[in-house]
C-alpha cells in the first residue's frame, strides 16, 4: 500500500498550501536547474529533514521523470508526513510545460 499520491505539475501549482518541494536529483543536475525553492534531499541531510520540517506541511518529492520520486515519498509518508505526493513526470515535466526554473548563483 503506498502511502502517498502522485500529483501533476499542474496539481503542485493548484496546492492550497505551499508545499516543500524536495528534490532528489543528483547535487550537479540539481545545480543546473530546479524548482523555486526547493531543497536538495540526500543520505547526507534526511535525518535532518525528517526532524525539522512539519509533518504537516504539504511535501512534493521530484526527481528526473517521476520514478525514483515514488519510492522516496513512500519512505517519507512512512516517517509520519500526512500530506505527500511524487511529481509525476518529475523535473523534465515542470521543465517541458514552461514553468519557472531556478539556477545555482
């Protein structure tokens, strides 16, 4: 049983709250272009992330093209978050359909 929902790009912009957007690309292609916003997930800062943001605080999770997203927002549904999707079509589909993108300064 998954413990999440998956959610279109246009789904994230429809949000009535401003979710987390977590992102679980690689740190260079993570680098190169990402939501507004969003924050770079890893092994390194999970723990962290788990510990300080609010269960209750809506969480997108993206990656490439939406696969790897699902099993990662599984994990973090499992860690009590009541409110979390998987992008579908991942960073390419928000790329692809114009949205804004956001760049390492």
């Amino acid at each position: 049983m998954q413990n999440f929902s998956h959610i279109s790009v246009d789904g994230v912009l429809e949000l009535d709250s401003t979710p987390v957007i977590v992102d679980i690309r690689d740190p260079q292609s993570f680098a190169n272009g990402r939501m507004p916003e969003a924050i770079h997930l890893s092994n390194d800062n999970f723990a962290s992330f788990i510990n300080e943001t609010p269960k209750t605080q809506p969480v997108v999770v993206v990656c490439y093209h939406g696969i790897s997203s699902q099993q990662a927002a599984d994990i973090i549904a499992q860690q009590g978050f009541v409110d979390v999707y998987s992008m579908d079509g991942g960073f390419e589909a928000w790329h692809s359909q114009g949205q804004v993108v956001e760049t390492a300064s």
